[in-house]
C-alpha cells in the first residue's frame, strides 16, 4: 500500500521523499556521517542507543536518514525499520581490518532480507583519513560486493570527519532514484 | 499530558458530530475492535502516512491508548508491528502526534521488554538535549525516567540536573516528578540523593508548581531523618510566601505529620504560629489543612484551637460540597475532644441535616458529640429519618456516636433507648449491631431503672440475631443478670428458644445461661432441670457436655464442698469468658469469672498436673504464670526415653527419701507427684535438647529433682533479658517461685554457627546480703547448645532462715560452657571441649514483687480498715517519670500488683492520682498498697506509697522495696 501510495502521491505533488537507512557495524562512523550530512561539521558522537531519524534536502529532493545503532543488542531491531527503504548506506570502518568479515556477513544478512529487495545499495568505505585504512576497492573485495547480482551498487570511500566522499555517494542515491522513477 | 489527549479525542468527538450530526454524548470509541486497531497502526509504517497526515495518526494512536487504558495489553506478537511502528513516529515533527508517542511509551514502558524500549532511549536524549521545545523536553524526561534504571541512570545524571534547575517551569517540574518517580528503587534513589542542591534552587523558583514538587521530592528524601525535616520545615516556614497553594499545603501536612511523630522535632510555638498564620491564608485547602493540622496537634490547649474551630465553623456554609465535607469531618473529630469549642457551629451543623447523606451523617456525628440533653431526642429523631439510606460504614459511625451520647447523658434513656432499640431492627453489619449492643448494656450498667426494658428487648434482639457472637454474648449478659431482675422467669423463654433454634455455639451459651437461672433462683429450678433434661441428646457434643454437667450440679443441690470435682469438670466457654459450673461451688462460680486470662490458666493448670498439690483443687492452688510465649507447655510424651524416665524417678524417690519423715504425709505425696513430674519433666527436656519443643522451659523445669520436695509452685515471671539482642550468647531468665526455693530457669541461645556449647551452666553468686539469705542448692546444666536452638538450664536457691520472709536480691550472673567448633553448613562436629570459657551477664535478680501475685479486691477501703494498722510501712520518693499516668502504669508494673476500684487507669493529663492495689504473698497473706502520685509545681513528681498486709509486719515494708526507682 505505503509505495504505491507515495508514488501516486509524489505524481501530483512533484516532490519525492528518499528514505534511506545507513548501517553498520557499531564504532563504524554512521552518526558522524548524519551529523556531517545535516550540519556540514563534525560533531563528536555517543554509542547510539537506539536511532537517529533526520530530514534532509539535497538536490531538490527530500531524504529522510534512519540511523541505527550498530551495537550487537541493537542490531536484531534494525530488520523492524527495513520496509518501504529506498537505499541502504552501508558504513565500514576501513581500519577495522579484524571485523571485516563481520562487516560482510552482516551486509549478506541483510541484502538476503524481503522488505529490502528494491533497495539500493551504497557502500561506504568510512574512517579514509585515518593511516592504515583500505582502499575502497579492497573494501569491497574483503566484502564480496562483486557477488551482488541483485541490484545496484556502489563503493564509496568517505571520511565523515573531513566530509569526504559523503555527497558523492549520495549523488549516486540521487541518480539510481532518478533513473527508477524515471 | 492526559490532557493533551483529551483535547485531540475531543476534537474527534467534534468532527464526528460534525460529519453525521450524532446524537450528544456518544462516545467516539464505543465497540471499539482490537483487531481493526492493531491492523491501523500499520500506517505507521509508512513514511507518507506519518509525514503527510499526523491527524490521522493520532486518531489510531489515541484509539490504542483508549484499549489499554481498557486493559488491553500489547503482546509479544503485537511488539513488533505496534511498538516499533510508534518508534517510527519520531520522524514527525507534529507536536500533538509527538505527545500522543510519548503517552504511549510511558504506558507500556514498565511492561515492555526492557531489550527492546532501549530503541527510543536515543531519540528521548536527543529530544531533552538538543530540541527547544520545552513539552517535547519535559516529555522525553518522563519517559526516559520510566525507562533507566541505577546503572543507566549515572550516565544520564546530568540531564536530570539540567532539567530540575531549567528556566522552563514545565521542564523543571518534570525533572522533579521525575525525581519523586525514581524514589521507588533504592539503587536510583542513591543517585537523586546527589541532587539536593539542585532541587533546594527549585524550592525558591519563582513557579508555584514546581516550588511544590521540589518540596514533596525534599521531603520524601528526608522522610526518615525527623531532625532533616525539622531543619527544612523551619527554614521553608521562615520564608514562606503563599503564592503556592499546593506547597504550603505540603508544608502544612509534613510539619503535622512531624509533630506527631516528635513533638520536639520542631519549635512548637514556630509550627503553631505558621499553621495559625495559614489559618488566615487566602487559599481555601491550605486553610482547612491547616484546621485540620492544629487540630490533629498532640496535647493542644483549647485557646490555640479556636483558630482552626473558626476556619471550620466558617467552611461550613461554604459553596463547595468538598470544603463543606472536610470542615465538617474535621470538626467531628475534634468535638469529641473539645465539645465546648466546637459548640458554637451547632446551629449552621444542624443546617447541614439535609446535605447530602455524607455530609449530614457527619454533621450529626459532630452535634451527638457537642449537644446538650435537651436536644437528644430532636436529633435522634432526625437520624432515623435517613439512617436506612447510609452505608454500613456511617451505620455505625453513627452508633459509635450515639454510645458516646449515651455514657453523657445518662438521664436521657428514655429517648436513646427506643432509638437504639427501632435501629436493631434495621438491617446492618455486626460492628453496627455490636455498637447499639454495647449502648444498650453500658446504660443498664449505669442506669437501674432501665434493666427491665433493656433486658426484655434483648431478648426479642436474639429473637432474630444473625451473628453468634452477638448471640452468646447477649446470652452471657442474660446469665449474670437475669437471675435477679424482677422477672426471671418472663426470660428463660426466650433463653430456651435457642436451645431449640440456633447454632451449636449458640445453644451451648444457652445451657449456661438455663444453669446460672437454676443456679441462682432455687423456685425456678425444677423448671430448668426439666428443660436441660429435653435437649440432654442434642447433637453437639459440647452442648450435650455442658447439659449433663449442669443437671449433676443443679440435681446435686444438697451435696456441697465434698463433691468429687477435678479440674477436668472445668468448662470453659470460648465466647464470653467466664465459665460454667465445677464442683459444688458451681453456684458462685456460675455467676463468677475465671482467676487469670485462659491462656496462662491452661498452662497453669498443666503445671498443677505435673505438680499437684494435696487436698481437693482449687484455684489458689494454681501457680500464677505471666508472659509465657509460644503454644504453651509441651510435655511431650513422645521420643521418650525409658531409661531416662526411670533414673530421673529413681532420683525423686531418693530425694523424697532425704526429705525425711518428718512431714510424711505431704513429702509422699511429693514423692509421688515429683516422680510422675521428674518423667514427664525429664521427656520434655530430652524434646527440648532435640530442638523440637521452643517452650520446654516450663515443662523442663520440672526436670531439676531437688524440686520435687520443694512445695508447690507459686509464681512464674515473665522472662528478664540478661544480654543485649545482638550477644554472641544471648541469655534471658524467668524466675519459678516456690514455697522455700527460687528456681532460676535461663534460657540460652548459641548465636555462633561455628561452634557449639557442651555442658552449659549459668553460676551465681549473691551479692551483698544475698548471700546470706540464698543458697544454691542445685544446678541443672544444659548438655548441649547447637547453634541458634534455645536450650535451658536451671539454678534452685533455697531461702536460708525463715521460709515465708520474702527477700530481694542480686546474683552476679556467669555463663560457662566448653565451646566446640563445628562446620557451620553441615553442622559436623569439628573437635573436643578442651577448655572451658566464661562469658559474663546482667546480673540476675529475685524482687519482692515475685512472691505476690495480683489479685483484685473490690472494696479496697474496707479491705485497707479491715487490716491491722501496725502493720503499714510508708515510703515517699520523687520519681524520675515524665507524668503521673506514666508512673502509675510503671509502678503497677513494678510491684506485680492488681489495681482496685478502677485506679489504676490514670488519664495521660491528670496532675495528681491515687492507685490502689492489692495482691496475695507467697504464704496466703494479703497486701494491699495505695499509691499517692502528684505532680508538685517546683520539686516535680513525687509520691507516697503505703501498704499493709494482714500478716506479720515485715511484709508491707518488704513489698515496697519492690519500687526502686
């Protein structure tokens, strides 16, 4: 009902609204990211407990970001926000060489979920500005992404704390929703 | 916050109207599905849904929040689409939709899984830190409070700080609620405890409403510290302004309710002055708290009450029915107090007669207290006009009233009478009926002349009496006086119509009543043997006991102190006391009561089993035992041990052999009985050792052989505690007094539980000239003490010199045993008794007051000239008592002495009294002691106190060294 809805809705109104959710593992810069998003500064950040929801405008269209908490007791809530989800920014801490794997068995877990079938998929290869950080490519060799068959994605080197990277990946949001919609 | 959704559900009654042009008055939510709303709250997961149209949200949330407030709970299933569909309203900015989210939270954060509300716990801190709005903030606190507990609390401390000292009253408010709300667990009340400076600022906020919080949380942090609330009290009275209505209020109930608890915890002349000042503030509730608090004030002087009086006297002819109900509820209960304060709002009270129900019950309430006898039967009159209409609760408020009515004026029977009498009839509860009883038998009590009508309504009352109790009781009353009304006969009818009607317990009170009329009025005798013969076959055994016992005593009429009685023939009545007739004395006793409480007569008469006296039973026999606790005396007959049973017999023989011929025929029979009591004695010690019997105490006593000559048993005290509670080893004594011998019974716990005690014995060693008068004769070591299994050990004094002189005296007091270690969980004995270990105690002392138990006289006066006057002894002392009614109670505690003639209840503001008591000493004599207390204007409390006693001169004076003050 809800994108059947909202597609009507949009038509005669004109204005689309994006609704994103940015993942991740905890201590991967995901609130750093909205923050950054919202205020262009950096803003220092708690563990969420919990999420944050905040409106954005960025090219004429409205997104509206979930940020979900990443901590292992918060993760097993993440699958009750997936429905009616138009992208999915997944966020990796590029230092973190040791949780890789659990970066990509997290990323798997949810890319095999129902409600978010239709969503598309930008990775981001946060915490660049920090020494010994991957490189994108190898972000995404270390996460399987060559594997998705199923839908749109992309890899995205960011760093929240300088605000590197960040519009880009969403340009490429901008862009896929664009071309759905026609 | 209710009221926001009750703003929002209005506005949904509105458009409802407005659409279909309902009817008035439907309510929105009638036949409201469960399902169909749980299926609604889908919408909440649509983004658009939540964006475009928050009205319609809150319409669905509103709707949810009506089906719990039905009782409707969200299950486990329900969680996920519900719960987490609310969470997602946080993405709307709409205020109301907000409010409505943070209702909901607070409803199911208590009950929901605490793993799955810490979703919003994020959205909550954000909502307080980094949003303006202040309702959105003083929300987010309410919710969060309900949601944190200790561990999370710490982390979010400095938002509660923040919030209570915020400029923003609704902010600040809901940091303090939230403060009295985490009061309820005492791991986050440690943390709120940090805030007292915070909220002391909130105490002096310009806003009435959170000057008022602040105080309650104040308050409630200090609650248990009365020198912190007086400290609080004195500084929020000093600056007080009334602009808070609220907080004054509080102010007023906390220095109240502090004044009752210490009087001296606060100036009083600072409280009453600012409760007198508030009497004249402008606000109505903080002026009737404050009525109300100098009213409820201990020991008030009547000049500082009339402020209050007026207060209340004006409150009720107010416009409000609640300010009209507290005046006149306060003002019924300070007229019984104060009637001439209180009299001078009779005429507005008598206009509140047709108030409502309540209110006049009150109203009434208050004129039964304060109206003079002119009025009595006006009143009465107007009470049974609508006495039917009330609840059972004012029924017998009402009749509480009209006893108290009735003890004052006494003159006026004749209307109280057939007033109580009509509201008999009436429907009503036993505490109803029960009051109206005691009006009835208090004026036959004080007033003669109105037996007759009293007694012959009674007897139509039991006619139709529902409640037993109130049966038997009326029937006992019947017993005592019906015999010698003007008509007995007229009352037996109605007596023996219960033997054929009522209940067994019912029908048992009547045999007794039908054998006191036999008993004590010898023409109707015949008559009564020949209805008691009619129900001899009656089905209950206790009736049919009762019948037979009653036909043997009253056919048995000629037969007198020859008859063979035993204490068996002792039947007790539960209901009303006193009991039927044993022996051939049965016709006083039929008409007497029984000599002690029942329960220390059964434990009494049990010691007399094991220790009979010769001679035929009476009760001066019987030893007179206080303040024994527990189920009584257990004299086990079972684990008995044969061999024990037949050394210990062994031993009394012996023992009564040493006695010698001298007095042969009482020692065999001592013999004889000391060997029956050494058995059961020694099986009920062996129960003791074995911790199965708490109370062997009485029972082991018997146990110590060198007791089997000693005589009978005269006295048992209440135990003395000799340690402080917490003692490794506690000790308490209790005193067995005997003809020739004291018997020190202790009774020591082992509270160590990695040892126990082997061979436990207590030495004493008199004092001063107790060594001359006492001697120790034997002692009775306890064999072993486990730990926390109370065990008893004995030490007999005989007196030296002259048996019947009655001596007091002190023991320097030592516990000794061999301590043993154990393992403390399995109990496993983990050594020997190598060495033996003292541990020193109170000292144990015997007073004069041991050898005289109480016993009433009537007629003390006449008893006093009836004693020889060289017999008096005189003491004067002053004592160190705060008043006399405390001294008097002390005192009669003291001296072990029963007051006559209603002395000894001594009202708490009498400046001067006389107490009068009497008792029996150790040998038979009688003592008698008038006390003479009186509070002197500058040497403070002294008194005078003089006995005599009708045996040798000695004893007086001994019985008064029992007060040493």
């Amino acid at each position: 009902m809800g994108m059947l809805f909202s597609s009507l809705f949009d038509t005669v109104f004109g204005k689309k609204e994006v609704r994103v959710l940015i993942l991740g593992l905890d201590n991967a810069g995901k609130t750093t990211i909205l923050f950054r998003l919202q205020l262009d500064e950096p803003v220092s950040t708690a563990p969420t407990i919990g999420f944050n929801v905040e409106t954005l405008q960025y090219k004429n269209i409205k997104f509206q970001v979930w940020d979900l908490g990443g901590q292992s007791s918060i993760r097993p809530f993440w699958r009750c926000y997936y429905p009616n989800t138009d992208a999915v920014v997944f966020v990796v801490d590029s230092t973190d060489v040791d949780r890789i794997g659990t970066a990509r068995s997290a990323l798997h877990g949810l890319l095999a979920e129902e409600d978010l079938k239709g969503a598309h998929l930008a990775v981001f290869a946060n915490k660049q500005d920090m020494a010994g950080a991957l490189k994108a490519s190898e972000i995404s060799e270390a996460l399987g992404l060559s594997t998705i068959k199923d839908r749109h994605w992309a890899i995205q080197a960011t760093s929240a704390k300088d605000g590197v990277g960040l519009w880009d990946g969403f340009d490429w949001i901008v862009a896929r929703i664009k071309g759905t919609t026609g | 916050m209710s009221a926001a959704a009750g703003g929002i559900s209005g506005a949904i009654i509105h458009e409802i109207r407005g659409h279909d042009g309902e009817i008035e008055d439907v309510n929105p939510f009638q036949g409201l599905d469960t399902a169909t709303v749980l299926q609604k709250c889908r919408a909440f997961h649509d983004p658009v849904m939540v964006n475009k149209h928050p009205r319609k949200c809150c319409e669905i949330l509103t709707q949810l929040l009506y089906l719990m407030a039905q009782g409707f709970k969200l299950s486990s299933s329900d969680t996920a689409g519900v719960f987490f569909g609310v969470t997602k309203l946080f993405s709307s900015d709409n205020l109301n939709l907000r409010r409505l989210v943070y209702l909901f939270l607070k409803e199911v954060a208590e009950t929901s899984n605490p793993a799955d509300i810490i979703i919003v716990v994020q959205s909550l801190i954000k909502d307080f830190n980094e949003t303006s709005h202040e309702i959105l903030q003083a929300n987010a606190l309410r919710v969060l409070t309900r949601i944190v507990d200790a561990s999370t609390l710490s982390g979010l401390e400095r938002y509660y700080r923040e919030a209570i000292v915020d400029s923003s009253p609704i902010v600040a408010t809901a940091g303090l609620s939230s403060g009295l709300f985490l009061l309820r667990d005492p791991g986050t009340t440690d943390i709120v405890r940090r805030w007292v400076g915070e909220i002391q600022t909130g105490v002096t906020s310009a806003d009435a409403l959170v000057r008022f919080h602040a105080l309650c949380l104040l308050h409630s942090l200090k609650a248990r510290d009365n020198l912190g609330v007086s400290r609080l009290l004195t500084a929020q009275i000093s600056k007080t302004d009334f602009s808070s209505a609220l907080a004054v209020t509080v102010l007023v109930r906390y220095t109240s309710g502090l004044l009752r608890r210490d009087i001296g915890a606060i100036d009083p002349r600072v409280a009453y002055d600012f409760l007198d000042s508030c009497t004249r503030c402008a606000s109505d509730i903080v002026k009737i708290e404050a009525a109300r608090a100098i009213c409820n004030l201990p020991s008030v002087a009547a000049s500082d009450i009339r402020p209050a009086i007026a207060v209340l006297h004006r409150g009720l002819t107010a416009k409000s029915a609640t300010r009209r109900f507290a005046s006149v509820r306060t003002l019924a209960q300070v007229a019984q107090l104060y009637p001439t304060e209180v009299e001078v709002a009779n005429t507005e009270l008598e206009g509140m007669l047709g108030d409502s129900r309540i209110i006049a019950t009150y109203a009434i309430v208050t004129l039964l207290k304060t109206g003079s006898a002119s009025s009595v039967s006006k009143l009465l009159k107007h009470i049974h006009t609508f006495l039917a209409d009330l609840s059972d609760e004012f029924k017998v408020v009402i009749a509480r009233a009209v006893h108290d009515l009735a003890l004052r004026f006494t003159s006026s029977y004749d209307a109280i009478l057939p007033f109580v009498s009509s509201a008999l009839r009436e429907e009503g509860s036993f505490e109803f009926k029960r009051a109206l009883v005691d009006v009835k038998v208090d004026l036959m009590e004080r007033v003669p002349e109105c037996a007759p009508s009293v007694l012959s309504h009674l007897c139509e009352f039991i006619e139709d009496c529902e409640f037993t109790p109130l049966c038997t009781r009326v029937l006992h009353l019947l017993g005592d006086v019906g015999p010698t009304s003007e008509h007995p006969e007229a009352l037996i009818r109605f007596v023996y119509n219960r033997l054929l009607l009522e209940a067994a317990p019912v029908r048992a009170a009547a045999i007794s009543t039908l054998a006191k009329f036999g008993a004590a009025v010898p023409a109707l005798r015949s008559s009564v043997l020949t209805l008691l013969h009619r129900v001899r076959h009656d089905d209950d055994d206790e009736v049919r006991d009762r019948c037979a016992l009653a036909i043997t005593l009253l056919s048995d009429t000629d037969t007198d102190g020859e008859s063979p009685a035993t204490p068996a023939d002792l039947n007790v009545d539960n209901e009303d006391g006193p009991a039927a007739p044993a022996s051939a004395a049965a016709r006083t006793l039929a008409v007497g009561s029984l000599p002690m409480p029942i329960s220390s007569l059964q434990k009494a008469l049990r010691l007399y089993q094991l220790h009979p006296t010769a001679g035929a039973f009476s009760f001066d026999d019987l030893p007179a035992v206080e303040g024994a606790t527990g189920a009584g005396v257990t004299y086990a007959d079972t684990a008995r041990s044969v061999a024990e049973v037949a050394k210990a017999e062994a031993q009394a023989r012996e023992e009564a052999k040493q006695a010698g011929a001298a007095a042969s025929r009482r020692s065999h029979r001592a013999a004889g009985a000391g060997a029956a009591a050494a058995g059961a004695g020694g099986s009920a010690g062996a129960a003791g050792a074995a911790g199965s019997d708490a109370d062997a105490g009485l029972g082991g006593l018997m146990a110590v052989p060198e007791l089997a000559a000693a005589g009978k048993l005269f006295r048992t005290t209440a135990p003395a505690r000799l340690t402080e509670e917490e003692c490794e080893y506690t000790v308490t004594c209790r005193r067995h007094v005997f003809e020739s011998h004291v018997v020190m019974d202790f009774e020591v716990t082992n509270t160590i539980n990695v040892q126990q005690l082997e061979r436990v014995t207590v030495q004493l060693e008199p004092q001063g000239d107790a060594a001359d008068a006492w001697e120790v004769e034997a002692e009775v070591a306890a064999p072993v003490a486990r730990f926390g299994e109370p065990v008893h050990t004995y030490v007999s004094l005989r007196r030296a010199g002259d048996p019947s002189a009655i001596k007091a005296a002190t023991f320097l007091t030592t516990l000794r045993f061999f301590p043993v270690p154990v393992d403390a969980s399995t109990g496993e004995v983990q050594g020997e008794a190598s060495y033996d270990e003292e541990f020193e105690v109170d000292a144990a002392t015997i007073s004069p007051a041991d050898f005289v138990v109480p016993r009433a006289v009537s007629g003390f006066r006449t008893a006093w000239e009836a004693a020889p006057e060289a017999s008096t002894a005189q003491v004067q002392l002053s004592l160190p008592f705060a008043t006399v009614a405390e001294a008097a109670s002390r005192l009669i505690g003291k001296l072990g002495l029963a007051p006559c003639d209603n002395s000894g209840a001594v009202k708490s503001t009498a400046e001067r009294a006389q107490v009068l008591l009497s008792g029996v000493a150790l040998g038979g004599s009688q003592v008698l002691v008038r006390l003479q207390i009186l509070q002197h204007p500058t040497r403070g409390l002294v008194m005078r106190a003089m006995a005599r006693s009708d045996a040798d001169d000695a004893l007086a004076g001994l019985i008064l060294g029992a007060i040493d003050v």
